[in-house]
C-alpha cells in the first residue's frame, strides 16, 4: 500500500486554506487583519494550485479515466484565482466584499472537499508508490518556489 505523501501534503494544506478562510471570515472591514489574512490566503492557494498542477494534475491529464476530474479541477482553481482577483481589487469595507467572498469561500470550500473525497481516492487507486513518491517530491519542491512567485504578483492576471 502506498504511503500516500502526495495526498497528506494536498489535504494539509486544504486544512490551512480552511482554517484562513475561517479566520477572514471573523474580520470586519478594511482592518489590517483582513488584508493580511487575505493576503495570506491568496499567496497560500496560488502556490498550492500551481504545484498540485504540476504534480498531481500531470499525472492524471496522462491518465484516461482521470482526464476529466484533473481538467474539471483546474478550471475550478481558475475559477477561484478568478475571485480572488476580484477581491483584490474591491475594497473590503465595502458592502460587496463580504459577499463576493463568501461565494469564493463556499466554491473553494466544494473544490477541495471534492479532491479529497473523490477525486484523491480514485487517483491513488492508480498510482504505484514510486509514483506517488515522485509527485510527493515534485509538490514539495515547486511549492516555496510558488510561494515565492504568488507573493511577487496579483491574482487573477497570470491565468487565462
């Protein structure tokens, strides 16, 4: 039975994208709490969407029978790179931001529960352990490398 690093790393990180959106979700206004949580947040899933892409998704796009779930998903972390962009920009004391954010917060919040549910039991069926040890390796080398990278630009302007 594989060890399964690629997953543990996927669904710790979903559990800290969690605990953010919690933790925004309690702030009120444009307080720097809010903008450094959010900020967090949006630095935080970049990484993590660009490195899962690069792994996980990969690996499946080469797979038939789980083409359709990697492309599904990566038009879902589209769709919140999208939200996030509009959030950037909107100003978060007004009465737009809240709502706007809570529709990102319910999307992501599916996206993930969907990969961890579905989708991660039905990719790990096909994966030998080297497999999964390689991708545990690719994630975890390009993440910091995305970190680094989110940190340097807006959301919503490097995804078409």
């Amino acid at each position: 039975m594989a060890e399964e690093r690629i997953f543990q790393d996927l669904k710790n990180d979903h559990d800290r994208h969690r605990d953010l959106l919690a933790k925004i979700a309690e702030t009120h206004g444009d307080s720097e709490d809010r903008r450094d949580l959010f900020e967090k947040f949006r630095v935080e899933v970049s990484a993590h969407a660009a490195a899962e892409e690069e792994s996980l998704y990969a690996t499946m796009l080469a797979k038939p029978d789980l083409r359709d779930d990697a492309r599904h998903s990566v038009s879902e972390h589209k769709e919140v790179d999208d939200f996030l962009g509009e959030l950037s920009e909107m100003d978060m004391s007004s009465s737009g931001w809240l709502p706007k954010f809570k529709e990102m917060r319910h999307r992501y919040e599916h996206h993930i529960d969907e990969e961890e549910e579905e989708m991660f039991p039905a990719a790990a069926k096909d994966l030998s352990q080297a497999e999964e040890d390689r991708l545990a390796k690719v994630f975890e080398t390009r993440k910091p490398r995305e970190l680094d990278r989110a940190k340097d630009s807006a959301s919503g302007d490097e995804r078409e």
